[in-house]
C-alpha cells in the first residue's frame, strides 16, 4: 500500500454536500463515497492509524484515501444514520448502548499492538498513559448506526495514546450519558444503562468498583484539558467554554463522587 504522505486521490465524485457541523472542525463535506476534510496536524499519524485498522480486518472505521486536489484529507462515507446534538429515539436504545460498548472493545482488539509510525500530537496537560491507540471521542455524533447497531466510527481528530479504560469510559460518559441529572436531556436511568455498557464492554470487577472515583478524576483533567484548549486554540473550543461546558464537567466529576457507593453496587 502507498504510504499515507505519498497517496492521491483523484476521483471525480460531483458535488459537493454539506455534513452536519461538529463543534470544532469547519469545512466538512461528502462527495459522492467519499468525505472531504481539512488536513490538519493530526492527519498523518490518524491515516496511519487508519491504515492498520484495515490491516487488521477491522470494518468499523473510514479509509484514508489520500490527499485531493485541493489538500483536502479523503475518507470513505460510511452508509448509516448518525445522530445530530438533538438525539432522536432511536439513539437512545438499550440495544444500541450496547452494540456501542461491543463496536469500542472490537476497536480495541483491532488497535492492541500498533505502534504508531506517525506521532500523534501531544495531548495538553497530561499525556495518558499508553496502552494501545484510540479513537478517544466516540460520541453520538461519531458513531455510524445501522438497523439499531453501531456498525463504525468517524471522526478520528481526538484519537492517541491512551488506555482502554479511558476510551471506554469516556464512550460511556458521552452515550450513557454520564453527567449531572440536572444536566440530562432525556428521561434515562444512568445506573442501569451504565450496567448495559460495563456488561456489553466487558470491564472487570476492579474496573466496576473503582469507576466512579476513576471518572471523577477523568473529569478534573477534562475540566483542565477544556479550559487550556479554549484559552490557546480559540474557535469553537472557546465557544464551547463559552457555554459552560466548564461548570457542567465539574458538575459531572460532583455527581460522580457524591454517587460511588449507587455505581458500584448498579455495576456489581
Ligand atoms: N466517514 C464518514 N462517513 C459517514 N459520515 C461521516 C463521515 N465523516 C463524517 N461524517 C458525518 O459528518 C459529521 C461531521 O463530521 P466529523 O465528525 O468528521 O467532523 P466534526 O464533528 O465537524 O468535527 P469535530 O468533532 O472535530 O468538530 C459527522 O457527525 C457524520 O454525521
Ligand atoms: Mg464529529
């Protein structure tokens, strides 16, 4: 296979259309199969990725394709429905949180042993320790449905170093959701769907027992990561900021340590 840097993509697809915006990237756009993206400092080291993902069989992810013409970073469009910010009911499906932890642990299995050829960005504040590589941002907005299952993932731009713990609490945190009652959206109950995804996932009995204070923790450094992201890169970080994303990442960390003792025993 050509290397990543050297590969072109040339196809004449027609026309451009417009892809719901996300809260950062600007100027994402479908053309026929194919995505258009900006190339941004991440791209290599995420195409690489990419790359070994194919390598290995695994079916849930785009495929880099090249550069085009106008330096744009091309992907295959993956066939499904994706949830828009307003979640539809069909997002919020026990059966689909659990094809969802499913999908995030197959993706793990798929990234065990890669060692990145191209270096990820560091990541601000504290790297993570490193366990595989991951896609590290699997929100509803990220993840391709099909027929009530998660069938792939998209949007690569957070992926890095990290553990499978902090992936897949971080998946859970965005699909159960995790986050303060008074800053949910839906009508859910968060221990028993919590339940779905630890059992769907496959977290062990120390993982239950200690997740609670471990995504507290998760929270104090997302809160820090926020903050520094919206004070040096601006844009839509700082928009975000902005709009209290701050206070409702520490209400969450709150929510989480004042409720250890419901999670684990929800989790036993
Ligand atoms: N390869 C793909 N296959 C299918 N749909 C895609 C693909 N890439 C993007 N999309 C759709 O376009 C939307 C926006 O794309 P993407 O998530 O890559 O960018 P973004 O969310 O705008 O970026 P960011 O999260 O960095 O702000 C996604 O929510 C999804 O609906
Ligand atoms: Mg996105």
């Amino acid at each position: 296979m050509i290397p990543p840097r050297s590969r072109r993509y040339s196809g004449a697809d027609g026309a451009e259309v417009e892809l719901p915006k996300g809260d950062v990237t600007e100027g994402v756009v479908r053309v026929g199969g194919t995505v258009r993206r900006p190339h941004q400092e991440q791209s290599w080291a995420v195409a690489a990725y990419l790359d070994h993902l194919e390598a290995v069989g695994f079916d849930g992810s785009p495929r880099f394709l090249g550069l085009d013409e106008q330096g744009r970073d091309v992907l295959t469009f993956l066939d499904g429905d994706v949830a828009g910010d307003d979640l539809p009911p069909w997002a919020l499906t026990d059966a689909l949180l659990a094809s969802v932890a499913r999908l995030v642990r197959r993706l793990h299995e798929a990234s065990a042993g890669y060692v990145p050829v191209e270096p990820f960005p560091q990541q601000s504040v504290a790297q993570d320790e490193f366990e595989l590589v991951s896609h590290l941002d699997v929100t509803p907005q990220n993840t391709v449905v099909r027929g009530g299952e998660a069938v792939g993932l998209v949007d690569f731009d957070l992926a890095g170093p990290t553990t499978r713990l902090i992936d897949s609490f971080n998946t859970a945190m965005h699909w159960v959701p995790l986050r303060a009652p008074a800053d949910l959206r839906h009508d859910l109950d968060q221990l028993a769907r919590l339940r779905v995804f630890a059992d769907a996932y496959g977290w062990t009995a120390e993982e239950r027992a200690g997740l609670a204070e471990f995504g507290a923790q998760r929270a104090d450094l997302s809160y820090r990561r926020m903050k520094l992201r919206a004070e040096t890169l601006g844009g839509g970080w700082e928009r975000m900021w902005r709009e209290g994303v701050g206070d409702l990442i520490r209400r969450r960390g709150e929510w989480l340590r004042a409720n250890a003792e419901g999670i684990a025993r929800a989790l036993r």
